[in-house]
C-alpha cells in the first residue's frame, strides 16, 4: 500500500526528517506520535503528496505501486484526487457551501457527474448520520457535525488511503470518541488505509500499530 525508504526533508538548515523509513499494509489503521517538532505532520505531508521530500534522488515514495516522486505536478494532482483523502484539525470547510455542497468538491474536481456525485455524497452523509443537514452551512453545524462533512468528503472519491492530521484535536470529548469509531467503522466497511497524526493516547492507541516519531525518525 505505501512503501517509504530514506524520507529527509530540510528547512533551510534544519533537516525536519532524518531518513525516515515505512511500510504500511492496505487496510491498517496506523497511528503517529510524539512531541511537538519531532516531524509528524511533514511526515504526512510528504506521504499525502502535498508536500516533497529534499532528497528525491536517493529515496523512494510508492503508493499503490506507484511511485509519485517520479509524477509530473498535472498527474500527481490527479492521483491525489483518485487515491487519497485528508481530514484536519480544522475541517477547512467552505463556509459559504451547504454541507452536501462542500462534500461533493472533490467529485467536482474529479470532472464526476453532478447528480452522480450529489447521490454519492448524501449516502455519505446519511451513512454519518447527518441525513437531515445536507442544506445546512458550516455555521449552522456543531463542530463534531462539520468534521463528519469533512470525513464524507475525504471519502466522496472512494480513496484507497485517508490521512488524518489531528482529526479530533477540535473536538469535545464525546465527538472525539464517536470519531475515533467512526475510522474503523469506516475501514470495516469500506475497506480504507487510515494514517493518523495525534496527540490523544486513547486513539493512538486503538489503531492497529502505532509508530513514535522523536527527532525525525521513526523510534520504533
């Protein structure tokens, strides 16, 4: 499913990543901890696509078989739309969209069909249990709410691998929970990859395996 081999990423002098090497199986849910600063968000940057690593020559990326560091910037947005869905902190949901709305953006994107994608994204959204807030704005939703919309619309594009940066840092406890079940809900049925950053130990430590990043390494 994703392959890593000697992942350094630099800042200017400071090197952020240290040769970080993964393997991670289809249908894992894999967790990633440590202090602040250790690297873990780069790190899922990098493997999310959505950043690069500083020494492309001697290291490797593979995702799904294919090696994205060797994919034009046209074609890996591609891939990224196709393959990969991210959930964050912060949802990032467009406010001025109703929740069926800012799912569907993806399948926009990914030049779907309007009704197919609209049909799609209130199975999701049902599926959430947020069947009766399609029409509804993010300001008019609670924020374990706007982060299931955000959930659905990591998913509307059926992605092989979700990465997840935070997902319930924004989140009272309760919504925090019913999160942590809804990923493996998610992977039971869908049969999803879940890498995810966090900082709370009891989702940590629910996941198939988790990784400790200290210093830019993978420690374990």
């Amino acid at each position: 499913m994703i392959q890593v081999s000697n992942i350094q990423k630099y800042y200017g002098e400071l090197q952020v990543l240290k040769g970080v090497n993964l393997h991670i199986k289809k249908g894992e849910i894999v967790s990633i901890v440590g202090p602040s600063g250790a690297g873990k968000t780069t790190l899922l940057q990098i493997l999310g696509t959505l950043d690069t690593q500083s020494n492309s020559s001697d290291s490797s990326l593979l995702i799904n078989n294919t090696d994205v560091t060797n994919l034009s910037d046209k074609v890996l947005a591609k891939f990224r739309n196709e393959h990969i869905g991210f959930i964050f902190q912060f949802h990032q949901l467009l406010p001025e969209f109703t929740a069926l709305e800012n799912v569907c953006i993806p399948a926009f994107i990914k030049k779907t069909p309007r009704a197919e994608a609209e049909k799609k994204a209130k199975e999701l959204l049902s599926f959430l249990g947020l069947a009766d807030r399609f029409d509804h704005k993010p300001n008019a939703l609670s924020g374990g709410e706007q982060q299931r919309v955000a959930v659905a619309r990591a998913l509307i594009n059926n992605p092989s691998i979700i990465f997840a940066d935070e997902p319930s840092g924004n989140l009272d406890s309760e919504s925090a929970d019913n999160l942590h079940q809804l990923f493996f809900k998610l992977r039971d049925q869908f049969g999803q990859t879940f890498i995810i950053v966090t900082h709370n130990d009891e989702l940590a430590n629910m996941a198939d395996r988790k990784l400790i990043m200290v210093d830019g390494q993978i420690t374990n």
